[in-house]
C-alpha cells in the first residue's frame, strides 16, 4: 500500500493516520485530563498562596470579592465539598477547565476547516502553549477563565462566520459566566465588533438585534460584582486602579507610596514574556494569519481575520498597560485561545507546502509541550541544579507542611506557657491563608496588612478577620499571638511584650521572621517610620 502523501510529494507524518481518527482529540484531551488529575493527585507540592487565598474565599462564599468575582471560589467550593478539604480536591477544578477549554477550541477549528487533522492539532495546540498547560496544574483564576474565553469565542465565530443568530444568546451567557472568574473577558465584546467590521463584506449578514440582545446577556455577571462592590466602596475597582498607581487606588495610603516611574522596560518585559507564555502557537496563529491570505481560500481568510480580531484587543490593552505599571505573563493569556485554531491550520497547510519557518514553530510548540508537562515532576530535581536551580521558584509549593507544623508547635507552646488560646497574625494575606489551610483545624488566621501599611486585603472585608472591627477586638485583647512577617516596629505598638523567634523551618521568604507577642491590643496607635528612624 503507498504512504499516503501530502500533496503528491511530500510523504505525511506518520502522526496524520491518527489525527485523522472521528473520535482523536477527544481521547488526546481525556488522557491529558487523567494523567492532569492521577499527578495532581500524587503530587507532593503544597499550594501555592492564590490557591490557599482562593479556598479562603470558598469557606466564605459571597456575591464577589476584593478583587476577583465569585467564580473561583464556587468551583472550590463545589470541589472540596464532593471530593473533601484536600489539596487534589482544590486543584482538580484546573485540569477539567483546560480540558472544557481545550474541547471548545477543537469545536473552533472543525467550525472553521472542517479538517480531522486541523481538529485534532487544534488540541495539541491548546495544551501545548505553556501559560495553559501550567494552569492546568494549579487552581488560580486563569484555567476556568481560559475556558470561557474558548467557548464565547467558539459562539461568536459560529454567529458571525454561520449566521447563527441564536448563538449570539450563548456567547452573552458565556461572558456573564467568564466575568464571574476575570474582568478582562469583556475585551471579546470589541474584538467582536472589530471582526463584524474586517469581515462585513465576506461573512453572512449578522442580525444585529440578535447581537445586541444576546451580547447584553453579560450584564448578568456583572450584576453581583457590582452589588457586592456597591457594599464596600468599590473595592475591586480601587484594587485595580491600585495595581496602575492610580489615585482612588488602594495603594495611596501605603508604604508602596506612588506608582514607581516610568522604565522603558516594561513594555519589552510584556513582549517577552508574551512571546514566552504563547510559545509556538502564538507564531502558529500569526504565520497562518499571512499564509491564508496567500494559499487558502477566501472562507479560511476570512475565519482568520475573525480569530485575529478576537484576539488583538486584550493583546493591546495589556501592552499599553506595561507603559503605566509592570504585568504579569498570565495577564495577556486569552488572546492565544483565539490564535490556536488558526496554527492548526498553519501546521497541516506548511507540511503540505513545505514551509519550514511554520514547521520549526511547530517543532517548537512540541518541544515546549514535552518540557511543560515534564516540569512539575522534575522541578525538585531541576531546582537543584546550578545553573538553572535558582530560577525554579521551587519554594513556592514545597515546604509550607513542615512550616505549619513548626508553627503549631510554637502555638502549643505559647497556649502552654501563657494558658490563653493563641491568635495568629500575618503581615500578608498569601501567608494567612496558607498557614489557614495547613495548620491543624483550618484556624481562623488574621492579615494585619492594611493597618501597618500595606494594601487592603479581602481578610480587612469580612468583620470575623477584620481587625479593625470593635466587636472581634473586644474578642481578641489580652491574648498572645503567633506573628509571621514585617520588621519588629510591625507588631510592637500592638503588644506588650515582643519577642522574635527567628524564622520558623521551611520559612519560604528568606527575608522574614516570626514572633511571639503577649496581651494583643490594637493597631491604632501603629504609624510608618519617619525618615532617619531607625526600624529592627
């Protein structure tokens, strides 16, 4: 039997007999779930702090928080409730939202190019760019997000390219959902508008009350952000204007004082890690955007110009928002969502033609797959070695076990030697939920940030942690306390008698140091150093 061939004469990879299987990218997705899941399971990492915050949230669920909507932590809660108050528990929510996500992206693609083999790369693709598959190991906002950002993608492609008005009504309500997890989901809606422009004289006619209506089915996520927010003097938006050293932010009051300058930097630190976090695909996408327009039809053009579109407005708003404050690589992640169903293309048409720009990038996204999904279970190892060991930020999900159980050690001391219950104080809200999560019984754990100077957390919104509230301070005065964090003046004006303990083992920040302090009063009289004062 002859090998079957590309185009008469290049023979095909050998992996094309099984992309071209009906039912390949379901079982490539599900055996990537389960091996996601059977490691999440096994893994011996602690969580990191979003995570332990994240599953704080879950104990105290409410119409949004400080800065997140609900999202994140109703799939905790859900989670922990049918599976238990375990680490897997908090993380398996990930792995089954790359998977959803990855499932509408293979949708895109057969919608598209009605092609097994685009289909079937379309998945490859999906869990191939780095930023996904590392959200699909832990729980943070960025996996259930990434799927809602594939499946309002998935529906406003089929209402634009097909002229299915009632999928307008499935992408309002995927947004409404989307902006439950991150409010940057709402950057489709002028992605849409800028695809229903480019391609108004290549597509169906859209039925623009269709449109409208069902775009205006978002509005049903943002109701409960904003009557939470309307609550508490609009926290989330003073977190966000906070982050871009804005006046009305919640960093005005700080230690952090104003927005550092402007450093030419930040942009080039956005393209580069843009250019890391998409990895081969985002080079897949952008190669088919130009390959179409020159060796495809003009249908397969105009799907392209569409995915482009959907995916240039949140790429921009984050490049322009590295002039005004450093970003983060997660940050920009939605706009390769768009972008893979377009480099499935590219990969079968540069085998077909030879290209081999396209075909490196493809090699390129294989090899970045292959070294993702072997990071996690060598990152011990990697992190010892020499050259690269210092760049694994290894002590972020290993260690917090022994910690916690040092830190229970010196509770049960500090009960013992002063025969009060202990209260437990941290100067950040990442160490508060972790020792939250880890020490014995889930205590309540306090975050004294806002009041010694730091920004405003969700623990300073809920009146059990607030610290500043007058009925848990009639609770809490006169007790001794565990403090983690801060130079002594942090605590010192809140207690009596202070004494530093040193760094409890496996301390995560080598900067830090832990506390005893008895007869606990308040923070009221606690006030920033003064310029030349000297501050242990």
């Amino acid at each position: 039997m002859d090998q079957p061939t590309t185009n008469n004469r290049h023979p095909a990879p050998w992996w094309f007999t099984i992309a071209d299987k009906p039912f390949a990218p379901l079982a490539l997705l599900t055996l990537v779930l389960a091996l996601t899941l059977l490691w999440q399971y096994l893994s011996p990492f602690t969580l990191i702090e979003d995570e332990a915050h994240y599953w704080e949230w879950s104990r105290r669920l409410d119409w949004s928080y400080y800065s997140k909507g609900p999202g994140v932590a109703l799939l905790i809660r859900a989670s922990t409730t049918i599976l238990g108050n375990s680490e897997f528990a908090i993380r398996a929510p990930a792995a089954l939202s790359v998977f959803l996500g990855a499932s509408a992206c293979v949708l895109t693609a057969r919608e598209l190019f009605k092609d097994r083999i685009i289909t079937f790369t379309a998945a490859v693709l999906y869990l191939g760019v780095p930023g996904f598959a590392f959200s699909s190991m832990l729980m943070t906002i960025d996996a259930p997000y990434l799927a809602c950002w594939s499946f309002a993608s998935f529906f406003a492609v089929r209402a634009l390219l097909r002229g299915r008005s009632r999928d307008w009504f499935s992408f309002g309500i995927t947004l409404a959902i989307g902006f439950l997890f991150k409010y940057t989901i709402l950057l489709l809606l002028p992605g849409v508008l800028l695809a229903i422009l480019l391609t108004r004289n290549k597509r169906p006619r859209i039925n623009p009350s269709a449109c409208l209506l069902g775009s205006s089915l978002v509005l049903l996520g943002l109701v409960p952000v904003l009557v939470w927010n309307s609550n508490h003097d609009w926290a989330t938006f003073r977190h966000l204007l906070g982050h871009l050293g804005m006046h009305g932010g919640d960093t005005e009051n700080t230690l952090a004082g104003p927005s550092e300058p402007f450093s030419i930097l930040w942009p080039l630190e956005f393209l580069a890690l843009f250019l890391l976090v998409g990895g081969g695909p985002l080079f897949l996408g952008l190669f088919a955007w130009r390959n179409t327009k020159l060796h495809a039809p003009q249908q397969h053009h105009t799907a392209a110009t569409t995915l482009v579109a959907l995916a240039l407005p949140v790429a921009l708003f984050y490049f322009l928002v590295s002039f005004k404050a450093q970003t983060e690589g997660n940050w920009p992640m939605s706009a390769f969502v768009s972008l893979v169903p377009l480099g499935a293309w590219a990969v079968k048409d540069a085998i077909a033609r030879n290209d081999r720009p396209v075909r490196s990038a493809w090699g390129a996204a294989i090899v970045s797959i292959l070294l993702v999904f072997a990071f996690f279970p060598l990152a011990n190892f990697l992190s010892t070695r020499r050259i690269i060991g210092p760049y694994i930020p290894i002590h972020r999900i290993t260690g917090m076990r022994e910690h916690a159980q040092a830190a229970q050690h010196a509770l049960d001391q500090l009960r013992q030697e002063t025969g009060l219950e202990p209260i437990i104080i941290t100067d950040h809200y990442g160490r508060a939920s972790l020792l939250a999560y880890y020490l014995d019984g889930h205590p309540t754990v306090y975050c004294a940030s806002a009041l010694v100077g730091g920004r405003k957390t969700q623990y300073d919104l809920w009146p059990s942690t607030d610290l500043a509230n007058p009925s848990l301070l009639i609770q809490l005065r006169g007790r001794p306390a565990l403090l983690f964090g801060g130079p002594e003046r942090t605590w010192s004006t809140a207690f009596d008698n202070l004494t530093n303990i040193g760094p409890l083992p496996a301390e995560p920040k080598s900067h830090q140091t832990t506390y005893t302090g008895l007869r606990f009063t308040d923070f009221s009289s606690w006030r920033p150093a003064q310029p030349g004062e000297h501050t242990p």
